[in-house]
C-alpha cells in the first residue's frame, strides 16, 4: 500500500484516460494506445479501478522509458502519472 | 520502548500477510505447495470442476437437464472452488481490493464470448488450465503439454484480436464504475468469512461419513490457493500472454518453476507413497498370519467370519491407499489434437476473459463483475460439451480413455519411467525459462500493437 510511488499534487496534465472498471488487461493497453496521443514531455494521467495496474503501468513505463511520476489514490480509484519520454 | 518496537512488528507483520502484493516466484512456489498438499489429501485440484457443477444446476434449475447435478456443497470440485473463492475474497478485503469493479458494457460482451470459449476449450483438453495444463503437467500426464501449447496460439491469436479490437470498436468501451466500501468495513467482512471457512472445515471433518469428512481439508486448501493467488495477483493467462505483449516475463518464470517443483513433488507420492503405505504393509503381514491358518479348521463361526472381515477390510484399505495417488488422476486422453485446440480455444477465451480458470475465479473474489458473467456462461458451456462428449464417447471409455478420439491418454512415467519424465519436465520448463528471458532483453517474440 504505502510502497507504491506517490505522484506531487498539482501535475499539469496534457490528456485524461478514464480506464475505470476496466480489468487485465485493458487499462494497460490503453495507457499504450493513448500515450501515443500526446507530446514528447507532456503528463498522461490515467484513472483506473484494477489493482493490477498499480504494477502494470510503471513497470511498463520502466521498459519502455517513460517517466513513471507516481499514483495518487482517489475516492474509489487511482489516478496514474506518466510523463511521455 | 520494547512494546512500540514489538507492536511495529506486528503491525509489520500482519502487512506483508495480509496487505502487501506477494511477490510473483514465492506465490508461484506456495501454489505448487499446496497443489502437492491437496493431491496427498486425496486429490488434485482444478477450477473447471467447479464452475462446471454450478453450470449443471443451472441448467437442471431450467429444465435443459433432466439429472440431478452432484451436490454444491458435497462434490469435491465444487468444494475446491467454494474454497478458493472464499480465499481469495478474504485476500483482497484484507487487502483493501475488493470493490465492486462494473466495466463498461463491451467487457460484458466479452465476457458471454469468453465463458463460451472457455467451457468449449476445457471440454476438448479435458480441464481448464489448472486440471488441463498446470496440474496435468504437474500429474506426470503428456495432455499437459499438448494444452500448453494450444494455450501459447490461443493467447497470441487473442492478443491480435485485442489489438484490433481497440483500434475498430467504440461502442461499450468506456463508462465503468466503481462502488467501494469503507476498509473497516472490508476487514471485518474478511474475517468473519475466514472464521466461516474454519466452522466450515471443521463441520465437515465431524461428519461420519468418510468422504464428507475428507472435505474439510480439501476446503482449507483450496481457501490456501485461493488467498495465495490473489495476494500474489498470480495469473496463468499472464505469464503466456506478457511475453508478447511488454515483454515481462516474471509471471511465465514463475509458472516454469511452479510446474516444475509440483511435477518432482507429485513423482515423489506417486512412486513412494503406495509402496510403503501402511495399508500394503498391514496387508502382507495380515495374508502371511491368515496363510498359516486352514479357515475350514476353524470351529467358531463367527471367528471365521470375523478372520473373513478382516481380511476383506485391509484389502479395501490397500485399494484405498493406491487409489489416493492413483497415477491416472488428471491424465486425460488428450494428447494430440484435443489438446491443442482446447488450449488454442480457452486460451483466447481467457484473452476474452481477462482471467485463465484461476485468475477468473480470484478476480470474483476482489468484485470483477465483468468476471462474474465469464462463470456461469464458463460453466453452462463446459456442461453442455462434457455431458455431449460423454454420450459419443469422445474421449473414450473408462479412466484409462480408451479409443479417445481427441488424443491419447499417456502417463509419463509408463513411458519414460520416473526419472526420464522428472527430466522431461525439468528440460521442458528450463527451455521454456530461458526462452521468455531472453525475449524479455531481444523483444523477437513481441507481437506489435
């Protein structure tokens, strides 16, 4: 629980992908698809129920080089930081 | 000083129990641990046996089935799966993953397709991909390899099919909700359905009949399986489908060395334990006393009949005694064609699904409603196709298949003895290590999106 990175308040986001309610292996492969929407350098901010993504995405973004910024947990979902690289 | 260190460690304690996500490898080992437990209770455990039993109710409560199914909460496989769900709810309200997760409508199209094919898959691979792959390859039983094979296909295939399916359909695909409770809540929930499955084991081991009592333990390990797999977020389906999709192979690496230290310990009851049971034991001596006996020199009656009882009670128990760790549990005759299309078939059912057999029934237990539609499509569809091939003897007859039609039915160690077999599989999974290692580095084997 407390091992997972947090993300800083106040992160400016460039896109939003609402992937609540989506389980394995969804939210991931559309984290892929919709970081390709936006710009080298911009925040990817993905919202997300399934805890598998608590791994999933930073691993990810770990073997494909984007900066994982970190997690902050919302009322009943997570919101996931990824910089684009 | 001493008691703010002491309740750190508790604290600490019931975290990493209880709390934290279970490392990939250490979840795969304790799956085998228990997989080889549940096969020295008496038998091994499998998910499609479950789901099926409760797909026959279904369809007996509409009528389609005119014969009284076995009973929920006395058939064994049934049991196997009370239990595992029960541990696996238990894992993730503990661990704060339980919600009730409702995906946006598409993934409840996906689940209906992906039950079909799961049921149809088990059937034609005779188990889903515990009983069908991962307990069979783990029973010394060659049908393992035939549906681990399909199941590599049929994730791939699946993985193309969802690629597709991201770029082509819209309809459905966003709109999930979520509704969550109070962790308070959520612990306290958790263990009073732990103390249930205690009272549970326990009334069972207090009925008089044999087989009842035998349940009990089958329901506290099955509840060890169920925990375990959610803690440990441990998927079949993931590790034959990350490889060619990130590339992550810790999940494959986990399940090679989970078959392979549950094949060594499975070799090891089979080929010991009815050699030295104590039943075989009893038997020789008991034989040898009565040798020296003429039973038409016997006077008393009753003493002659209780000579005959006795004599007949140790042959039941020798029976009994091979029967535990009878080789031909889980060796299905479906090594050859039958395999690999029900491996190809469920698994891109599973693609589908988000889930194999296990992951399936473990996500139940966190709230996946998407994953509660793939059960009772899972198990109506297997039902159908298992009492169908029953009635044109499509895998043959008896327990040893004889003149199946989907493959053979090959007990490693008859073909290979027990050495070679144990060597087999060790080579087998080695091959299979190294392979998704070095995918992970060179990425030849990543299907693009």
């Amino acid at each position: 629980m407390s091992e997972y990175k947090k993300a800083p308040e106040g992160l400016d986001v460039a896109r939003t992908l609402d992937a609540k309610g989506l389980s394995c292996p969804m939210p991931l492969l559309r984290t892929k698809k919709e970081i390709g929407k936006i710009n080298s350098g911009e925040i990817l901010e993905v919202l997300g129920t399934d805890p598998g993504s608590r791994n999933d995405i930073p691993g990810w973004c770990a073997r494909a080089g984007h900066e994982y910024l970190g997690e902050i947990e919302d009322e009943g979902f997570i919101r996931f930081y990824i910089k684009k690289k | 000083m001493s008691e703010s260190i002491m309740s750190e460690k508790v604290k600490n304690f019931f975290k990493i129990l209880c709390q934290t996500e279970w490392n990939a490898t250490v979840s795969g080992i304790i799956v085998a641990l228990f997989s080889i437990l549940i096969m020295a209770w008496w038998r091994p455990w499998g998910a499609v046996g479950a789901v099926r039993n409760w797909g026959e109710w279904i369809l007996y409560g509409v009528g389609i089935f005119s014969h009284k199914p076995g009973a929920v909460l006395f058939s064994s496989g049934s049991v196997i799966g009370i239990g595992f769900l029960a541990g696996a709810f238990i894992s993730a309200c503990l661990g704060n993953d339980f919600s009730f997760k409702f995906p946006p409508p598409w993934e409840l199209v996906k689940a209906v397709i992906a039950g079909i094919l799961m049921g149809v898959g088990a059937a034609f691979a005779g188990g889903c991909n515990v009983g069908g792959m991962y307990n069979a390859i783990g029973n010394l039983a060659a049908n393992g390899f035939t549906m681990w094979l399909g199941l590599v296909i049929g994730v791939i295939l699946g993985l193309k099919y969802i690629y597709w399916e991201m770029e082509h359909i819209t309809w459905g695909t966003s709109g999930g909700k979520n509704i969550d409770f109070p962790y308070a809540l959520k612990i306290i929930i958790g263990i009073a359905a732990f103390v249930a499955v205690i009272w549970g084991a326990y009334h069972y081991a207090d009925m008089s009949d044999e087989y009842k009592a035998s349940l009990s333990g089958i329901l506290l390990i099955s509840a060890g399986l169920g925990y375990t797999m959610q803690r440990g977020r441990w998927c079949m389906v993931q590790a034959f489908r990350e490889p060619h999709m990130t590339g992550d192979c810790t999940l494959a690496k986990s399940v090679a060395l989970s078959i392979l230290v549950l094949a060594v310990g499975c070799a090891v009851l089979k080929y010991a334990v009815p050699q030295r049971g104590s039943a075989v034991a009893v038997q020789s001596v008991l034989m040898d006393a009565v040798d020296e006996l003429d039973p038409d020199e016997i006077k008393d009656e009753d003493l002659a009949d209780a000579v005959e009882d006795v004599v007949d009670a140790s042959e039941q128990a020798v029976v009994a005694a091979r029967r535990v760790l009878d080789p031909v549990n889980y060796v299905r005759g479906t090594f050859g064609w039958g395999g690999i299309l029900g491996g190809f078939i469920f698994g891109l059912g599973a693609m589908f699904a988000g889930g194999c057999g296990t992951g399936t029934l473990w996500r139940v237990g966190e709230g996946q409603i998407k994953l509660w539609l793939v059960v009772p499509f899972f198990g109506i569809s297997n039902a159908i196709m298992v009492h169908w091939f029953k009635a044109i003897h499509m895998e043959g007859v008896g327990p040893m298949h004889e003149g199946s039609k989907l493959g053979k039915h090959i007990y490693l160690p008859d073909a290979l003895g027990y050495g070679g077999t144990i060597a087999l599989i060790i080579f087998a999974m080695v091959v299979w290590y190294i392979i998704v290692d070095w995918n992970e580095d060179s990425n030849k084997l990543i299907v693009e999106m």
